[in-house]
C-alpha cells in the first residue's frame, strides 16, 4: 500500500527478484511512478478497506507492506492485513518512533523513519562504536561497523575474537565482501562488521584499539 518514492521503488525491486507485486494507492496518478515495465496489478482505493485488499489478492499473498505517507492509514491496513487475512509477514512505515515502538510490541514490523534517518545520520558522525548499525530489538546485540586499527593487521581474525569477545559476520575488502574462517588473516584496509553483546560492547572496543595480547 502507497505508491510514493518507497512504495514504488519496493515495488519495482520485488518484481526484479521475479515476486508479483499488487500496488494500492487511492490517487490513480501515483501508479505512473512504477514506470511502463511494471507487470503487477494497480489497485485504486484504500489499503486498510478488506474490499481492497481482496481486489488486490491478499489471500494469495506472503507479505504485505504499508508504505504510504500517513501513520494511521499504515497502522490500520497493517493491522487488517495480518489480523484479518493472517498475513505473517507485515511491514508498516511509521513516522512517529514512539508509536512504531508500540507497535512493534504488537508483533508488526516498523519502519520509523525519522529515527532511521537520523541513526544513519549519527552513525557517520560519531566515532566507531558510538552508535551501532543495528540492534536487536531485545537491546542485547549490536552490529559495528569498525575499521581495522593498524595494530591488528597481520593478526588472526580468531585472535580478535577471541580476545575482544565478538564475531566478525564479514569483512569489506577492497569492495568485496568477506566471509572469515579459522585460518583468516585482518588485513590493512579492511572494514569489520562486528557482532557483540550490548553490556561487553565498551570492553570490546577498548581491546580493539589497545591491540592484540601476546599468547
């Protein structure tokens, strides 16, 4: 539901993936952003109103997203979409990161986007390890984004796990994406993305940038 920027551009990458794709949006004009190679269907009306969503095939559908620009018309048809046809997979855009967070407690998956932005935004502003790229929403994992400080190069990616208590999940190598095994070695230039506990994350930093302990 919405055929806006987000709405339109998900719609487009789905059909590239070779899913089928139903667009709502009630303004008939929003459909021309999908451009003329768009194959699915074009539903005009509300996304939260059952008669629509039946038009559009939600009893044959595995997702459903409410992308459109107002909180409550998302809220709503996400809500219809998972509790009325039992849609599992649910997405809802959410402006307001209050209202996402309790929604997000009901079971339906949010995007706010304010706060998205804005943790972007600090992300590329604050040092390594000041804002994460993701936490669960437990509050207990985080996902960093650490270059690697010059005092590991030539070291054992095991020996950094082991020692600073995280997981490499891959390596950016000279625009490539790596995944380490046992025997992998940290190289000048590589970018880690690193998977550890919240509580441990200040410990793991702090081991990071002092170096490797001699074994």
């Amino acid at each position: 539901m919405g055929c806006g920027r987000v709405g339109s551009t998900l719609a487009r990458s789905l059909e590239d993936r070779n899913h089928t794709v139903s667009v709502i949006d009630s303004e008939p004009d929003a459909f021309r952003r999908l451009g003329p190679g768009f194959n699915g269907d074009k539903i005009t009306g509300y996304g939260f109103d059952q008669a629509v969503l039946e038009k559009a095939g939600i009893r044959r559908a595995d997702a459903f997203a409410a992308v459109s620009s107002g909180d409550n018309s998302n809220i709503i048809a996400a809500r219809v979409a998972r509790e009325t046809f039992g849609i599992q997979q649910v997405v809802a855009r959410i402006y307001d990161p209050g209202r996402a967070e309790v929604y997000q407690r009901l079971g339906i998956t949010t995007v706010a986007t304010v706060k998205w932005t804005a943790d972007q935004v600090l992300r590329r502003l604050l040092p390594a390890g000041a804002e994460p790229n993701f936490r669960d929403p437990s509050g207990t994992i985080r996902l960093d984004q650490v270059p690697v400080p010059e005092v590991w190069v030539g070291q054992r990616t095991i020996v950094l796990q082991e020692q600073a208590h995280c997981r490499i999940a891959w390596i950016d190598r000279l625009g490539e994406g790596v995944l380490p095994v046992r025997e992998s070695v940290i190289q000048e230039g590589d970018l880690l993305h690193l998977v550890m506990r919240e509580d441990r994350a200040d410990q793991t930093f702090k081991i990071i940038e002092r170096g490797p302990e001699e074994s």
